[in-house]
C-alpha cells in the first residue's frame, strides 16, 4: 500500500470512528433514525469544517480527501466539454467537405514563371510546427476522447497503455510546441501586420462566394486570422500546458481547473481551425501547398490571390530573376536563391 | 513462445549478434582495405592533420557557417541529446547493468533525460524537414538516409511512450524497435557513428601530408 493508501485508511478509520462515537447518542424522539454515513462523508467532504485536515502528504490540497470543485469540473468536462468540443471537430470536417462537393477546389492555370515565396527557414519552421502539432493534437485528441471511443471498441486493458503513451507523448512534445510557436512567430509575424484590405478580404469571404477575387497582401485576411489565432491560443495552450506539466508548482487548484479548461478550449479552437488551414492549403486552392513545399508559387496562383504582393515582386523585378535563373538551371534555382536570402 | 518472450529473448540475441559482428565486420575490411600509398615528399605530419580532421570538423569550415547554420544548431542538438538519452538515461543504465556489463555508473537526473529527449527530438525533426524541403539535400537523399532517419525516430519515440515505465506492451514495443535498429544498423548509413572518426582521420591525413590547411 502506498503513502496515500496509507492515509487514506486511516483518515476514513479515524473518520468512521468518530462517526460512530456520535451516532452512539441515543435519538430524541423514537422515530429519528440517523444516516450512519451521513456525518461519515459530511466530514469527507470537509463541509462546515472551518480547520483543514492535516497530512504528512506534500502537495496541493493532499489535506483534502474529497474535492467538491473538482468533482463538478469532472462532470462539466464529461458532460458538456467533450460533448461540444466532438459536435465541433466532427462538425468542421462536413461542412469543409459540403463546401468542396458545392465550390470544388480554385483551380490555376499555370504560367510557368515561379515567384520565391517562402525561403528554407520559412519552410522548416512551418513544417516543425505543424508535425508538432498534429502529434498533440493527435495524443490530446486520444486523452479527450479515449473513454468514450477507444475503451468501448477496444477495452480497457487496450486503453490503458495507449492512454499512458498518449500522455507521456503529449507532455514531452508539448514544450516543442512552443519552441516551434516562437519561432514561426517571429519568422511570419512582419508579414501578418493587419491591414484595411485584410478586413474587406474577411467580409467577402475571400471571394468564395462569387464576386470578384478580394485584393491581398502578401497573407490575405484568412491566413492573417489563422496566424493570430494560432499566435493568441497557442501561446495560451502552451502556458496551460506548462504549469500542468508541472503541477506541484502551481499556487492552487482553481489556477489549475483553470489551465485545464484554457487547455482544452484553446487546443479545440485551433484543431477546427487546422482542418479549414489544411483543406485550404491542400485540396482547396490548387498550388498553394507548393509555395510550402518547394518554396516556390506559380506567378498565376500570385496573381490570383495575393494581388498585390504579386504586383510588388513584378515592380521589384523578381519574377525575371527567378524565371531567367529558371531557364538556366531548372532544379536549382530554389536553393540557390535561398541562399541569397537566408 | 509468446512475443514477449522472443523480444526479451532471441530476437535481442539476434540484433546484439548482427550489430556487434556486423559493426566490426565492417570497421576492418575498412582498416584492412588501407589506401593507396601517398609516393609524395610529405609537406607536414599526417598525424597532426588526422587530429586536425578529426577535431576541427567538429566546427564548419569558415564562409560555410551561415549556410550551415540550420544544420549546425539541429546537428548538435540532436548528436548531443540523444548521446545523453543513450547512454545516461536511468532506464538505459539499469538496461546495461542487469543486461549487458553488469555495472552502472550515475545517470543524468530525471529533468536532464527530459531536456536532452527535447533537444534530440527538435534537432532530428529539423535535420529530417532540412533534408526534404532544401531543394539540394533533398535531391541527394536516398531511401536509405530516409530509413535511417525514421527509424531513429522511431526509437526515440517508442522509447518516450514508454517513458512512464508502467506498461509493459509499450516497453515491448520501444525494445521491438530497438532490435530493429541495432539489425539495420551495421548495413545502413548509421554506422557514421563509427566512421566518420575514421573518414575524417583519413581525410585530415591526407591533407596533412600535402600540407593543405582546411
Ligand atoms: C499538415 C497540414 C498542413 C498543410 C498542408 C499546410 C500548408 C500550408 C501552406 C501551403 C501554407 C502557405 C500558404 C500561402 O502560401 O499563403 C501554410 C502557411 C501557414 N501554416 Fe500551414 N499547413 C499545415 C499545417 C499547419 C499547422 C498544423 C499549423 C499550425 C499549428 C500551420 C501553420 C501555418 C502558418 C502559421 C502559416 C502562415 C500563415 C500566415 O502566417 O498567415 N500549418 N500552411
């Protein structure tokens, strides 16, 4: 038996005793009968109990052996939390897909002439952070909602070490996040400056609906908004996360129900949120993922949708630098412009 | 034989088989095979040059820095972490002691294993992305840098499932996919753990004896 087994059984001894030395009072009337249990658990419960119990236990609240607060976070979480968050992550993927099978992807014509858009570093910070993110999104999304979708399927003795890996995964990755945050941050945050034209962009919905396309800036206003809310919650993800990670460090347990539920919501917000930057970086627009992967955009997908820093590379000159450096040596010209910039 | 069992048993004896025999087999043909004999007036010492390859690589070239800067940050933080993890872990240095020397020395304190797990998996992370998204190295990666790549970080990652030390499956797993490794090692690019001390020496000589200063 460990510590806390130890302490347990004896507080509930201690307790049961006292308990009965005080239902061993004869009842007033004849008819009064006392809950044997009720003063038991009154006691548990610490409820009109000014002096906390007191424990050789380190650690938050040990003194305490049963806490009311934390049992209604319990069911708030399980009750309502994850009931939305799954209405919610399970409810973006259909609308993303009714959006495709009604507006299909925006297709390119391609010219040919490539515009560097985003340079090595660019490119491995993205790609770090989104890896990093997909895996806590994936372990945390297995935490979320194991009990309700692993352990009927597969068991609990299935659960039980997934349930381990997906924890262990989850805080050692955690702190990588925001390495990776910081990072992207600091590499995109001059180009993601709001703009009047940002909010135009937001109101016509990128033109998806019909009109003409909405004119943008190097980031239109979508992927401005995903930046800053990438920027905002997951810089309040990763706080969260931290002082979970280390709980003994917190001051109190409200500040840690608090974390929890910063947590969950942030991390809910911005998977939804990932699922729209996915479709849109993969199937939604055609050619955008190049620029991701290869550092390169076609000069059309420029001009299509991000008219305006199309019109400031043509006025700077660097369509015909990467285009004539293209004709020379096809395979290379990424790298070697990179290297002039990084 | 259960799978436990093999995996405890002689799958280990096979993987410690083929990567001790393996590793050395080839470090000798390699020692063995020599290299051409240098006819030319010496200019300088070759072992002087052996240690000056050897050590001074360790560092990138000068006007190679800013390029390599990436790769230098990312290199080093993965080559140190994972030495750390490898070989000072508490759960690696019970392994060694009750399965393969019988003694232990002091392992790094449990936030240390964390910090260099971070840092290892950072820096292999950025090395794998530097290798697919730079137009140059990815051009020149084979299928077996990529292999090489995945599996470590197969290990690592098995290893920090594992890393609450509560569940036997996944301790399994993470020794399963060691055994992968140590089998694939001595035939894979991974055996630069050992090389790269003999193709630097080797190098460093060479360009010791002709006087050239890298
Ligand atoms: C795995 C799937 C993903 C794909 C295919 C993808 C693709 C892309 C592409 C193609 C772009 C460039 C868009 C452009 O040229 O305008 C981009 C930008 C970006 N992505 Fe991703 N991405 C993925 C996951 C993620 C994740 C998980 C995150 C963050 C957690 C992320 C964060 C960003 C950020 C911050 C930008 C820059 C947008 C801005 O700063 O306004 N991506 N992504």
């Amino acid at each position: 038996m460990n510590a806390y087994g130890l302490l347990w059984g004896l507080l509930l001894a201690l307790l049961s005793t006292a308990a009965q030395a005080q239902n061993d009072t004869p009842p007033q009337s004849g008819i009064w009968i006392p809950n044997p249990g009720a003063d038991l658990w009154k006691a548990v419960r610490q409820r009109g109990q000014p002096e906390p119990s007191t424990t050789q236990v380190q650690g938050l609240d040990s003194n305490q052996l049963i806490n009311v607060a934390g049992e209604k976070f319990r069911d708030w979480r399980r009750e309502r939390f994850i009931r939305y968050a799954a209405y919610l992550l399970a409810g973006v993927p259909v609308v993303i897909l009714l959006f495709h099978m009604l507006h299909g992807a925006m297709k390119l014509e391609p010219s040919g002439r490539k515009l560097l858009r985003f340079d090595l570093y660019d490119r491995v910070a993205h790609w770090l952070l989104a890896t990093v993110f997909l895996f806590l999104a994936f372990t945390g999304l297995l935490l979320l909602f194991g009990r309700f979708v692993i352990v009927p399927w597969l068991g609990l003795d299935a659960f039980s070490p997934i349930a381990s890996a997906s924890k262990e995964g989850h805080n050692l990755f955690g702190p990588l996040f925001l390495v990776a945050l910081l990072w992207v941050f600091l590499r995109f945050v001059a180009r993601n400056l709001p703009a009047w034209r940002d909010i135009v962009w937001l109101l016509k919905g990128g033109g998806a609906f019909g009109g003409k396309h909405p004119s943008a800036g190097f980031f239109n206003g979508g992927e401005k908004l995903w930046f800053w809310s990438l920027a905002v919650f997951g810089l309040l993800l990763s706080l969260s996360g931290l002082l979970l990670d280390f709980p003994s460090y917190a001051p109190s347990r409200e500040l840690l129900v608090l974390a929890l539920v910063v947590h969950g919501a942030a991390a809910v917000i911005l998977v939804a949120f990932s699922f729209g930057h996915i479709y849109m970086g993969t199937a939604g627009v055609e050619g955008t993922l190049e620029g991701m992967r290869d550092g390169t955009v076609d000069a059309n997908w420029a001009r299509q949708h991000h008219d305006q820093w199309y019109a400031e590379m043509v006025r700077e000159g660097r369509l015909e630098a990467l285009s004539e450096a293209q004709e020379n040596r096809a395979e290379t010209t990424t790298g070697q412009l990179e290297e002039g910039r990084t | 034989m259960t799978v436990a069992e093999l995996v405890d048993g002689p799958l280990w004896t096979v993987a410690l088989t083929v990567f001790v025999a393996g590793v050395a087999w080839r470090l000798l043909v390699l020692i063995a095979t020599g290299w051409k004999r240098d006819l030319s007036h010496p200019r300088s010492g070759s072992l002087g040059g052996a240690i000056r390859g050897v050590v001074g690589r360790f560092l990138p070239s000068q006007g190679m820095a800013g390029r390599l800067r990436l790769h230098l940050v990312a290199g080093y933080l993965f080559h140190l972490g994972l030495f750390a993890l490898l070989f000072f872990a508490a759960p690696h240095v019970d392994f060694y002691r009750d399965r393969l020397f019988g003694f232990d020395w002091t392992p790094l304190p449990h936030w240390a294993f964390i910090l260099a797990a971070e840092a290892a998996f950072l820096g292999l992370l950025m090395l794998w992305l530097n290798r697919v998204l730079n137009p140059v190295t990815r051009l020149i990666s084979e299928s077996g840098d990529h292999a090489a790549s995945v599996l470590t970080f197969l290990v690592m990652l098995t290893g920090c499932l594992a890393l609450a030390r509560s569940h036997e499956t996944l301790r399994l797993l993470h020794f399963f996919v060691v055994e992968l490794f140590m089998i694939y090692f001595p035939f894979s690019r991974l055996m630069h753990s050992f090389t790269f001390l003999l193709s630097r020496a080797a190098q460093g000589a060479h360009y010791g004896r002709r006087g050239v200063r890298v």
